[in-house]
C-alpha cells in the first residue's frame, strides 16, 4: 500500500541565497512544501510528493552544483510517526 505521506527531506541552505532558494521552489508548482526547521543554521525540511520526486531532487542537484544547498538528505517523514494533531 503507497502511503499518503510525503518524502522529507532535510538540507542546509546558504543563509544568503535563502530567499533565492526558497523562490526557486515555489517557481514550480507543487513541487515541494519548504520550511526553515532551523533559522540559526539554515536547516530547511521539505515535504515532497512522489509524483514530484524526481523534478524535486533534479533541482537539488542543481542547487547543490551551485554551493546553494548541502547536506541534503532524506529521512523519515516526522510527521508519519507523530500522536499530535497537526
């Protein structure tokens, strides 16, 4: 059964080309949903859809060729396992 949960991923963002970063993004539709986990060491969490996967990590490549991102990795969406109520 496919889960109804986003990929997630985390990277760090060079602090000057944060907005840069972020605007690229959001220039795709839906790609992803972007968020700073952590201002003080630019630690940006991404939720992905499958469908957009691949266009999602063919931009990171890009960004990380660039020196914009590094550390990209993904990791178990935090919100599959949460009891909260989000």
């Amino acid at each position: 059964m496919e889960s109804l949960y986003c990929s997630y991923y985390q990277a760090n963002v060079q602090r000057e080309m944060c907005l840069y970063v972020v605007a690229a993004l959001r220039s795709y539709e839906h790609i992803a949903f972007d968020r700073t986990l952590d201002p003080v060491t630019s630690l940006f969490e991404f939720f992905v859809p499958s469908s957009t996967e691949k266009y999602f990590l063919t931009l990171m490549d890009y960004l990380q060729s660039e020196g914009l991102i590094y550390d990209l990795k993904k990791l178990p969406n935090r919100l599959a396992n949460s009891t909260e109520q989000v």
